[in-house]
C-alpha cells in the first residue's frame, strides 16, 4: 500500500492504511458526497477501521485526506469494495482510478480471483467510471440503499 504518485497540477499524493484518527475525516468525506440515506453511518465506519479484516485505504495529498476505498474480502475467492470516496475538488485527476488499482491488489495478493462491488442505479458518472476500469453489471438489487435506492452489482475479473 505504501506508494505514491503524481497528480499533474497538484503534486504527489501518497497511500496508507486509516486508522481510528481519520473517522471523523472519512465521515466528513462520505457524507459530502452521498446524499442522507446512502452515506454510511460512524458505527460502520468505526467497525471498519479497527476491523482487522478490512482495509481502508487513504489517500493523502500535502497531509490532507483527499479520499478513501474501503475494501474487505467478499469470500474465498473475491474481494469487495465497499465504498470509494474522492473529495470533490480533487475527481477528475485519477485518484479514484490509483485506488481501485491498489484495492485490486490487495485483492489479488489475497488470490481472489474477482473483486465485486454495489454502485446506485442513478449514478451514472460512477457506472460508466467503474465500466471504463473492466467491471461489469452482474444483477440489480432493488432497494439495496437505506433510502430505497437501488444498486448495481458489479464484477471484474481481476486474476488473468
Ligand atoms: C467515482 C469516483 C470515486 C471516481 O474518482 P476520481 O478520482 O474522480 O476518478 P478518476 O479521476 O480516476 O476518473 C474519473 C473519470 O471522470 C472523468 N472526469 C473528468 N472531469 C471530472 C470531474 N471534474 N469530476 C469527476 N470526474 C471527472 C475523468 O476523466 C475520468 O474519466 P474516464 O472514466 O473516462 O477515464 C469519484 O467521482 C467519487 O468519489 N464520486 C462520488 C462518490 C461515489 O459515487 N463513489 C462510488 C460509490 S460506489
């Protein structure tokens, strides 16, 4: 997890491991981003920063937490991410894109052979976000969101 890379225009951002301290931060992100109903709640979030079976993989840029992936094992052989956040400011540059790469890493070094994920139905920009990167629509679950929102469960193939 320990890399770093160059985001042109505003300079090099770097990857840890979160831990208790960044809650409040990772809370403040997710709830920036997601409308009330779909955000998750600080007792998830807690759960999965001392959860030795998850990672939340955080994105720092100058000290500043610019985004995050939650990502945890689905089963033997598939990994699972939860939720992947970038600070609005910063979208566009990649970030998002680096830490899917990293979680699909993570995932193979696990020797699981898929990563699968569940995205809203309406967010589209995400849809076609995660299509570009090879995941594919598997089956849509109705109502999967706390506001009834449904979602799109998504797969990739990530051992060749
Ligand atoms: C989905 C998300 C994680 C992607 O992160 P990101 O850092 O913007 O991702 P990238 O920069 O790697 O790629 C974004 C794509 O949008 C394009 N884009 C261009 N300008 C953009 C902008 N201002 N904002 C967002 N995306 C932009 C990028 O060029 C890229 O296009 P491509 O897919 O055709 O290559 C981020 O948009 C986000 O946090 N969204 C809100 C939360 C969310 O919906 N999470 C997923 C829930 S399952």
């Amino acid at each position: 997890m320990n890399r770093t890379l160059d985001i042109s225009g505003f300079g090099r951002i770097s990857f840890r491991k979160g831990t208790l301290d960044d809650l409040e931060t990772v809370i403040d992100i997710d709830e920036s981003l997601f409308p009330d109903g779909q955000s998750y709640d600080a007792e998830t979030f807690f759960f999965y920063l001392i959860d030795h079976q998850t990672d939340v993989i955080i994105v720092e840029l100058k000290n500043e937490i610019v985004g995050f992936l939650v990502f945890r094992p689905f089963s033997n052989t598939a990994g699972c991410v939860v939720s992947i956040d970038v600070v609005e400011k910063f979208q566009g540059k990649g970030i998002g894109s680096a830490l899917l790469e990293v979680a699909e890493s993570l995932s193979r070094k696990m020797s699981h052979a898929t990563m699968i994920l569940q995205t809203p139905v309406n967010n589209s920009h995400t849809i076609h976000f995660y299509e570009k990167r090879g995941y594919k629509k598997m089956r849509r679950i109705h109502g999967y969101y706390q506001d009834g929102t449904g979602a799109w469960e998504m797969e990739k193939i990530i051992l060749s």
